[in-house]
C-alpha cells in the first residue's frame, strides 16, 4: 500500500464545489469541442444564415444548466461541510454523534446522465430559441436536426459525459492540494 507524503487528512472535495468545477470544466469542453469541430468540419454549428448568437448562447446556457442540476441531483447531502468549531466562535457545540450520515456516493454513471442533460438540453432550447426568432418550425427543426445528428451533437455528449465523471470523481476520491517537494517539513537540506 502506498503511504501518503504528509501525514494530514485526506477529505474529498465538498459537492458543491466538484458540481461548480465540473460545470466550468463542461463550458470549457463545449466551447473548444464545438469550436474545434465547426473548424475540422469547415461547418457553423447553426448554418441558418440570419438568426444571429442568441440560439447559440441560450442553448449553450440550457446545456450547462441542465449538466449542473444533473450533478447537483447526484450529490451527496449536505453539499457543504459544516464549519469549523473555531470559526463558530467560543460558544459552539460539536454536532451529535448520531446525526444523520449523507446520502451514499454518486455512481459513475451520472456522467450517462449529465451526457443525456447536455446533448437534449442543448437541441431543445436551440430548436425553442429558433422558433421563439421568428423563423419557421421547418428551419428550428433543421437546425436542431443539424446539431442533434451530427458531431457537435457528439461533443455536446461527451464534454457532458467527461464533466459528469469528473464531479463524480472529485467527490469520491480523496485528496489534498497539491504540494512541492521543498514544502514538506522534514526536508533534508544536505
């Protein structure tokens, strides 16, 4: 078994904080993944010429919303632990012993589901925010069609999927930061 560098405890990071990180890391995923395939393709992931950003942006906005309530759905309760005693002041009360335990673990499997939120977030509201434009059912439908059946639609899932994984991962893995070999304190200087 491998013994850990220091001798401090290892926690897992709080939900909150892995679903905030995997979101980002999802935005950061769907913008390079869709930016890098409209290039490869030499193809707009909406072709509709006319329509403008805003069906982009809000079905973008749809897809992000929808990976993070799929993560934050996923979590364990309470999504923050409890402060310090010290930073409660002088007065606090250690929490009873027999208070109730949060709930078990998210599986892996959340990042089928958060691939799931991505990929049909993303084709409903650009085929809402299309009609909501002005424009026909025919063109919303051709544009979510081009994106649900092509690679964008691909990357959208799997930019879901990665961060579905990763939040999972951050919450059931234990760690500490990250730190340089000279920071430890028994450093031998010779």
């Amino acid at each position: 078994m491998i013994e850990p560098v220091d001798d401090r405890p290892r926690v897992p990071v709080p939900p909150l904080i892995a679903v905030t990180f995997a979101t980002v890391g999802y935005v950061a995923l769907m913008i390079f993944g869709l930016g890098m395939t409209s290039l490869a393709l030499d193809r707009s992931v909406i072709e509709v010429q006319g329509l403008g950003p805003l069906p982009g942006v809000f079905a973008a906005t749809a897809s992000t919303l929808a990976v993070a309530g799929v993560l934050l759905s996923a979590m364990p309760r309470p999504l923050l632990p409890p402060p310090p005693l010290h930073a409660l002041g002088p007065d606090a009360v250690p929490a009873a012993p027999d208070s109730p335990a949060p709930l078990a673990t998210p599986r892996y499997s959340v990042g089928l589901w958060t691939a799931l939120g991505a990929y049909v977030g993303y084709v409903v509201v650009v085929w809402i925010a299309v009609v909501a434009s002005g424009e026909e059912l025919r063109t919303a439908t051709t544009v979510a069609g081009g994106v649900a059946a092509s690679w964008f639609g691909i990357v959208l899932a799997g930019a879901g999927t990665i961060a579905g994984i990763g939040g999972v991962a951050m919450v059931r893995t234990l760690g500490s930061r990250p730190r340089w070999p000279w920071e430890g304190e028994d450093r031998d200087d010779t």
